[in-house]
C-alpha cells in the first residue's frame, strides 16, 4: 500500500481547496487589500483554509501567480479551440478572436489586473509573474504565425520574420494597458483598438506595405545602377 496515500486517507478531513477557488481567493486578496499576501500562512488564514491545502496546489505563492496569469491564456485557448469554426480561420482571424476572447476571460479580474500591470511598463522587461503567461503565449502566436506563412497570409521575410512573435507580445502588452483605462460603455472603445490595431499589425507582417516599400526601394536601387 501507497503509504504516504494512507497517511493522507487517515488525516484528510475534508476535501481540498480546488485550485480555482485559492486562484480566486488571490485576486479578491490583492483587489480588497491593494497588495499581494506576505505570507502563505496569512493568505490561508484569510480565506479560511489550512496551510497544507494551499501546499496541495501551489508550491509558493510566486507559483500561484504565475499559475493564474498562464491560465488566462490556457483558458483562452480551451474556449477558442472548442469553436468548431476556429480551425478554419486565417491568422488574422485567430490573433482578433483571440484577444476578444481573452478580454473575457480576464474581465472578472480586471481590478486585479490592472493593479498588477501598471508595474508591467515595457514589453520587453516582463517581470517574473508573467513568465508562464509570456510563454503560453509564445507557444500559442508562433503556432499561429507559421500556419500564417505556410498559407501566404504572413509574408516570410529573412531575419525580419523572426520577430513576429516579438511584435504580437508587443501588441499584447498595448491591448491590456488599453482595456485597464477603458471607461467606455461595455469596453467598446477596446473593441475599435484591437481591431485597428490588428489591422495594423497585419499591414506589417502580411504581405503589402512593407513588400511594396522593399520592392519599390530595389527598383529605385537597380535605376540609379542603370
């Protein structure tokens, strides 16, 4: 027999803390207090469970964290992916479908998330509570990004292409620090930025402005070489 198994059948007096509630019992922590717990034992303490619940799940509260920001996007990508129609759209379509999703995965935290990013100033220095979230992230953009150029949506281009998932995370960091001022009615001015923004974005890795400009630049090369 699993002794460490019967041990815990013969202690356990109740069942654990799922982890979503302890995830939930965070946000509304930091939203209610305006800072993160300083110890596990006082976190526990306040939402009315024992320390080795919380050690069933998370190994630090560092881990939570990281945990609750990495499954904004896991989240997100379970909801996109059980759209039937997801796999059928282009990448422009998956990247838009994907924020507007996210925007509602987060919504019930957005007090906690906007707290939290305002210390999160520059893309490219992400703290360490969005590494997991960063590389979710990466995982689920570059996918996207590859099936973009092998189907000619997103244009290949040597060196240049390399820093498409760059420009996305980019593009990720402009859209929440937008949705977190937003006071607009149903966030509707975020819907308009995501949209343009997406536009924008596809303007610049897609197959248009910058192949035109390439092209007229080497014609103009190749003129003043005649």
């Amino acid at each position: 027999m699993d002794m460490k198994a019967a041990s815990n059948k013969k202690t356990k007096k109740s069942p654990s803390k799922p982890a979503i509630d302890i995830k939930k019992g965070f946000t509304r922590f930091v939203i209610e207090r305006g800072k993160k717990p300083i110890s596990v034992y006082k976190f526990c303490k306040s939402i009315g469970i024992q320390e080795d619940e919380f050690y069933k799940q998370f190994g630090s509260l560092q881990a939570l964290e990281k945990t609750i920001w990495k499954d904004y996007v896991s989240d997100t990508v379970v909801r996109l992916k059980a759209d039937e129609n997801y796999a059928s759209f282009g990448a422009r379509e998956k990247i838009l479908s994907f924020y507007f999703t996210m925007l509602e995965v987060v919504k019930p935290d957005r007090d906690y998330i906007t707290w939290r990013i305002k210390k999160w100033k520059l893309a490219a220095f992400h703290p360490g509570w969005l590494n997991k979230f960063k590389k979710a992230f990466d995982e689920w953009s570059n996918e996207v990004i590859e099936e973009g150029k092998r189907n000619g949506e997103i244009a290949s281009r040597p060196f240049l292409d390399k820093r498409y998932g760059s420009l996305l995370w980019f593009h990720l960091n402009f859209i929440l620090h937008f949705w977190s001022r937003d006071s607009s009615a149903d966030f509707e001015k975020t819907d308009v930025a995501i949209e343009k923004s997406v536009n924008l974005a596809f303007d610049l890795i897609g197959k248009g402005l910058l192949d035109n400009a390439f092209d007229f630049g080497k014609f103009l090369f190749q003129q003043a070489r005649d």
